[in-house]
C-alpha cells in the first residue's frame, strides 16, 4: 500500500511539472512577441534575458499533500 502510494505522488508530481513547463513554454513565447503572458495559478514569474532570447521561470511553493517546491524554465528568442 505504502508504495502505491509513493508511485501515486510522484505520477502527481510529474504531472504537474509538466504542466508548469508547458506554461513556461507559452510565457517565454508571449512575451518575446510582445502579448500579454497568461498566468499559471499559484506560481510566481520571473523574467530574464540571455543575449538574444527572453527567459520565463515559474516556480511553484511547496503545498499540500506533496510539499515539494517545483520550477520550469523556459526561452523564446525576442
């Protein structure tokens, strides 16, 4: 039971930082065209730049049940 469910969070968090990614993803790219980016609920946004392209990172804080802080990055060239 107690390896159920360790492979249910880790789906779970795997999961999710998928989708954090995917949305970084489509930061980075409304951004370095100039559009308004879309939030992701509950993650917090930072930009940077790197030469010619425009990076977005969304981290998320650790919550319940999982506790574990996640993070995804990604670039668009601006």
């Amino acid at each position: 039971m107690l390896v159920l469910a360790g492979s249910l969070v880790c789906l779970q968090l795997g999961s999710q930082q998928l989708r954090l990614q995917d949305a970084a993803a489509v930061t980075a790219r409304a951004l370095a065209r100039g559009d308004a980016a879309p939030t992701y609920e509950g993650a917090a946004r930072s930009t940077s730049t790197q030469g010619d392209l425009l990076c977005a990172r969304l981290s998320l804080a650790a919550q319940p049940p999982l506790f574990v802080p996640l993070s995804a990055q990604s670039c668009a060239l601006a």
